[in-house]
C-alpha cells in the first residue's frame, strides 16, 4: 500500500528499530555519490503492524506502517495464493553491504518444500535482508530475502575474500541457496484492510 512496507523481521525487531529506521528511495550510484537525498525520497516507520521472528520455524517478516503515504510510486503487486515452482526464475532488487541500488539476475527457485520459506541460488550478501524477490515471469514478488550462506572467507594472507559457488561444487552452502520467506504467508490482504 502506498503507506505500507514489508522487510525482514529480523531488520526491524522492536519499536525503537522502527523509530530509527529511515528508507531512502532511488539510491542509486549517481545520488550515493552526491552523499545528498531529497527530502521527498525519504521516509520513515510509524508502527510495527505484524512481525514474527522464530529461527525454529524459519519465519522472519515486519509489516510496518510508514510516517506517510508515499507519493508517486506504485506499490508492488504480490502473490496471494498458491506458491512458485521449482525453477521458476527469479531477479531480487536490493542494497548489498550498504551499496547503491544493484538488480540480481540469472537466479532461479532451488528448494521449494518448507511452509514458511523457499529458496533460490540468488547472488545476495549482508544488507540484502527485506529485498523483494520478484517473479521473472509474472512480475509478482514471492517474497523477500531473510537469510544466506556467508559472505566472505578469510585467506591465507588475513585478507577477506567474497565466498563465490561455482556450478559444479558440492560444498554443502553452495548447494541450498537464500532463503525467501514466502510473501503470502503473511495475510497481507487482510492487513491492508485495516
């Protein structure tokens, strides 16, 4: 909804989170640069509407209320029911390590049998939690990232390097992918009513 957002229930754990919080819309490499935003891209958290956290159960999602309704902009249209399929591709839009707007594509739904969450082999790191994971084929977002494989290794000289999977691997990380809590599990519709 124009005043409604869904991230991660790990990125905004309590009302002070929500407080703090503050989204910045096209951040993108040329706007980063200028260290500048317009007052009109940003926006803050009002309230936690609905958030769930258990590692147990893997389910990890805020719905939270915005300080306004955002001008200008449509809001995504999500799934309702039903659920991806194996394979179906996949792009998520998101803000890896604090960096500027990237687009992740060439990914595609890997394991698709837990209730709460699938996954797929989407190239993400630490700051992509809350990123929509959208339908390549319908447009639809069918979720959002909440949790991966580790980022970086540390290599013989101390120096951090990025953990990459080439196709024919089997450690055992390379294998399951992200982890995307399934956006119509969260009752949205009914939500948005009130």
């Amino acid at each position: 909804a124009e005043d409604v957002l869904v991230t991660a229930g790990h990125c905004i754990v309590d009302e002070d989170d929500c407080r703090s919080s503050l989204w910045i819309f096209d951040y993108t490499a040329k706007v980063a640069s200028r260290k500048r935003f317009k007052a009109s891209n940003t926006v803050g958290c009002k309230e936690i509407i609905s958030r769930e956290f258990n590692k147990e159960k893997v389910i990890d999602f805020s719905v939270v209320r915005l300080d306004r309704k955002v001008k200008g902009r449509t809001p995504l249209r999500f799934r309702i029911e039903g659920q991806i399929e194996l394979d179906t591709p996949v792009v998520m839009i998101g803000h890896p390590l604090g960096l500027p707007m990237k687009l992740t594509k060439g990914a595609s739904v890997w394991h698709n049998d837990r209730e709460w969450i699938f996954s797929a082999n989407l190239d993400a790191f630490g700051g992509n939690s809350g990123s929509p994971v959208i339908n390549e084929n319908t447009g639809l977002v069918e979720g959002i990232l909440v949790r991966g494989g580790s980022d970086f290794h540390e290599n013989d000289e101390g120096t951090l390097m990025v953990n990459l999977c080439d196709e024919s691997t089997t450690e055992e990380e390379c294998l399951y992918g992200e982890d995307i809590t399934r956006i119509q599990k969260l009752n949205l519709p009914e939500l948005l009513k009130n």
